[in-house]
C-alpha cells in the first residue's frame, strides 16, 4: 500500500501544469502587465505634460519679460522738438502705431514703436534707436509664432515681414495689446500721428498673451508703465 501511494504522488507530480491551468496563468500575468503598463503611461503622460507646461510658462515669461524691457526704454519726441504733421508731411519716425491684424482669420495684436533695446546679434555692440515690430505670423504646421523685428536707423519706408525675424514666443494663442492714456482710459489701438489721441502716446501698454495647445493653454498680463511719453501739448 505504501508503495501505491508513493507511486501515485510521483505520476501526479511528473503530470505537470493542465492546459486550463496554463490560459489562467497567462490571464493573470497579462492583466499584472497591462496595469503596470497603464501605470507607466500614465507617469510618462504626467511627467510629459508637466515639462510642457513648464516651457510654456518659461517661454511666455521671456516674452514678457522682453516686451517690457524694450518698452521701457522707447524713444519718443516730445515737445517744443516735436512737431505736429501737415497733410503731406511724413510721419514722424519715432511714432507708435498699434492696431489688430487678421491671420488666418484669427485677430492678433500689432505693435511699432522705436527704442534704445537695441538688439545686436553679431559680435560687435551696436548700439542705437531701433524701430522694433511685435507680430504674428502662422507657420506652414498651422501653429502661431511671435516676432520681434529689430532695425535701427534708417528705417524702412514700409515694414514688412521676414522669416529672419527672431521668435519670441511659439504655440501663441492670444496676443492682445490695451493702451492707457494720460487719464488711464483704454483704447485698443493707438496711432501717435493721429488727432484722435492728440497726437500723443500712450502712458501705460497692457500686454496679454495666451499659449498653449489643445491639450492645455496658460494666459499671462502684465502692464508697463512708459517712462516717456508725449501728451497733449500746452499752449503757452
């Protein structure tokens, strides 16, 4: 009897795994495995959107952080040594002209003004009132890129856009600009050779800029405060 028992202990033993014991092991390590997949994807998604988000805010902050750095040191005529224009004068050159512009249906804000933040690229410091241009320009993967264009004198008779212009900011959502005037009141254009702003400029230039993708977009604002500027002039 002994022997018997042994015997059977070792055939059930040499029998091995059945076939329905197989496909359940295979069903628990394929789904063990799709969790820990899903748990990974979902860290790597994580840690994706959060460099993302960290760029965005890095690059949006450069942006601004520049836009106010050039506006704080424009340049702008004020009186005796500026002159109103007659009908056929030129415009003057140190002017600040502001407007929307539609791209690609989308409406964008447009910005000239002149300023000693002069940017040289080369290795020679050159310095100067450079006539600087903020725009907006949709590129061939139907996404939108911030501009900086940067002359200095002489200035063209006609801006226009060039691919060479450095990029300040990419993904751009938004770009509004808001002028202020001497009694705080806004405007969302701004033309310095105009009547209607009396042939001033502005005190103060709000700045707003969206960017992002579809997936998440952060909105910034900041407001700079101009340290020159023309105002109405006084009959004396």
């Amino acid at each position: 009897m002994h022997n018997n028992a042994a015997t059977r202990r070792c055939a059930v033993s040499r029998r091995g795994f059945t076939l329905l014991e197989i496909l359940v092991a295979i069903f628990i390590l394929a789904v063990v495995t799709s969790m820990v997949m899903a748990a990974f994807g979902g860290i790597y998604e994580g840690a994706e959107r959060i460099t993302l988000g960290s760029d965005l805010h890095e690059m949006a902050n450069a942006s601004l952080n520049r836009m106010a750095s050039d506006l704080q040191s424009i340049h702008v005529k004020v009186y005796p040594r500026y002159k109103r224009p007659d009908i056929d004068d030129e415009p003057d050159i140190y002017r600040v002209k502001s407007e929307e512009r539609s791209t690609s249906g989308q409406r964008f804000g447009w910005l000239r003004f002149t300023s000693l933040a002069h940017l040289s690229f080369n290795q020679q410091a050159q310095e100067g009132i450079a006539e600087i241009v903020y725009y907006v320009q949709q590129t061939p993967e139907n996404d939108f890129i911030l501009r900086r264009a940067d002359k200095r004198y002489p200035y063209p008779e006609k801006f226009q856009e060039r691919d060479t212009d450095p990029i300040l900011c990419e993904h751009v959502k938004h770009f509004d600009l808001v002028y202020f005037d001497a009694k705080g009141r806004e405007h969302e254009a701004w033309d310095s050779e105009s009547d209607d702003m009396e042939f001033g400029t502005p005190r103060a230039i709000g700045i707003k800029l969206e960017v992002g993708t579809e997936e998440l977009s952060y909105a910034f604002q900041t407001r700079v405060a101009l340290p020159t500027y023309r105002y109405k002039e006084v009959k004396r």
